[in-house]
C-alpha cells in the first residue's frame, strides 16, 4: 500500500512537469528559430569578416591616437585599454541593430506569413531572431578580443569573466535585435530601415560611456547615456575585462545593476515585438 504523502509528492512532480512543458516548448520553438539564422551565416560567413574591419579601426586608429594625446582621462588605465570593452560594445550593436533587416526579406520570400500561420508564440519567434544575432554578435566579440590581446590589451582571462562577458554580450545583443525587429515592424521597408538604423547607431554609440566615462558629460548627456542599454553592456564588460580599473576611473554602475537593467530592456524589447510582429505583413 502507498503512503499518502508519496502520492501527494508524485502528484507536485507531475504538475511541476506540467508547468514547465511549456517554457521547454518555447525554448525549443525559439532555438528552431535562431538555427535558421545560423544556417545564413554558415551560408556567407564573409558578413563577419566585413564587420571586423570597423572595430579594428576604432582600436588601431583612434585607440592608438588618443592614447598617446593623453586628451581623456582615465586615471591608470591605459585609454586603448579603457576602450576595449566599449568597442567590444559597439560591434555588437552594430551587427544586432541590423538583424531586423531579415524580417524584411522574410516578408518579401513569403516565408513571414507561415511563421504567422503556424502555432508559434509570437514571443518565440522574436527570441529565436534575438538569439540568432546574438550568436553572431558573439562570434564578432571573439574576433575583437583577439584583436585587443595582439595590440598587447592586457584583459582578465578568469573563466568567470570570460562567461560572464560572452552572457553580456548574448544579453545586450538580443536587446538591441529586439529594438531593431520591432523598428522593422514600423517601417516594413529596407530603405527606411537602412536609413533609421545608420541614424541610431551613432547617437546609441557616442551617447554612452563606450569611449569616455559618462562623469565628463554634461548633465543632460549623462541622463540619455543612463537610460541608454549600451551603457550597462559596456559597463559590465568594463568591469569583468579590466578588473583593474577603479569605480573612479571608470564611474561604474554594478554588475549587478547592468544585469537586471538589460534584463528588463529585454523582457520588454520581446513584448513589444511580438506585438507589432504581425504588423509586417500588413
């Protein structure tokens, strides 16, 4: 005979499985998504090489430059190495800006409306397109690490820095694919894609702590670079890659405080794009 509180602890078992059936169901569906997005870049991996060619400019050239004109302070820190995690940064959010672009084509394929008309969770197939530039943003994060460790960037090699970096990186690139998905929705165009987003990039850019700590901006500048998401990726980045640099040095948020803050541009990039998802074929 079974005891009672056996059936009762198999009974929480089942439900438990129950309850997250559906989370297992909508990670498989987004990670479906994301592999289709892989499968392009295995297709034309050039697009990764072509990318690398700014970045590599900001280091060697102007890394380079205001290193040696001593123009920004950024106390011990060397300035070519205080920049790393912001050019680091910026070439994630140069690829992940642009990944809204895809929905587009997928539009004009006719491959949209079958997304549209099978049961997947709006929210899922904005994930899965998230998750898919974020894989490729990382690989791009590589190739900019190893670019810094040749120009002779002293950085933390800690495996806890270097996952916690490449989380940083996956998390700040699903929030800027999400803001471009939902930019795609809206205008439904490539041109006016294009357009909007080369007008993004550099204000997202230049209005964070990507290269200058936000303590010498004016007041107003400083409030936009504290609502800005890049701010906090580099931020975190800084603070796991040059964990040499001082608060002062470099007006650190908290890692922590950089975590949740993306965390949440996320949660709400993701809703916000999965309602205006359907608006693409309309």
């Amino acid at each position: 005979m079974r005891h009672p509180e056996h059936d009762t602890s198999a009974a929480v078992s089942a439900d438990n499985f129950t309850a997250r059936r559906p989370v297992t169901a909508f990670l498989g569906k987004a990670w479906a998504i994301a592999e289709v997005e892989l499968r392009k870049l295995r297709r034309d991996p050039t697009e990764l090489a072509t990318r690398a060619i700014q970045p590599a400019l900001w280091l060697l050239i102007f890394g380079e430059v205001m290193t040696r004109a001593r123009m920004i302070d950024t106390g011990n820190t060397p300035y070519l190495a205080f920049i790393v995690p912001g050019i680091l940064a910026q070439s994630v959010l140069f690829i992940a800006i642009f990944n809204g672009i895809s929905i587009i084509w997928e539009r004009d394929l006719g491959i949209i409306h079958k997304f549209l008309a099978s049961p997947t969770p709006r929210a899922a197939l904005v994930v899965g397109k998230a998750l898919g530039g974020a894989v490729r943003a990382l690989i791009q994060a590589i190739v900019v690490l190893a670019l810094a460790v040749l120009i002779g960037v002293h950085l933390d090699w800690s495996p806890f820095s270097l996952c916690a970096s490449a989380l940083l990186v996956l998390l700040g690139a699903m929030v800027f694919s999400a803001f471009s998905l939902s930019i795609a929705c809206i205008v439904k165009t490539r041109e006016r894609f294009m357009g909007i987003g080369q007008v993004l990039t550099m204000p997202l850019f230049f209005a964070s702590n990507a290269i200058y700590p936000t303590s010498l901006m004016p007041t107003w500048l400083r409030f936009i670079a504290h609502v800005n998401p890049l701010t906090y990726q580099v931020d975190g980045l800084r603070t796991l890659l040059l964990p040499g640099v001082s608060a002062a040095e470099s007006a650190r948020i908290g890692l922590g405080t950089d975590f949740v803050v993306l965390a949440a541009a996320l949660v709400v990039l993701v809703a916000l794009s999965a309602r205006l998802y359907p608006h693409i074929v309309q």
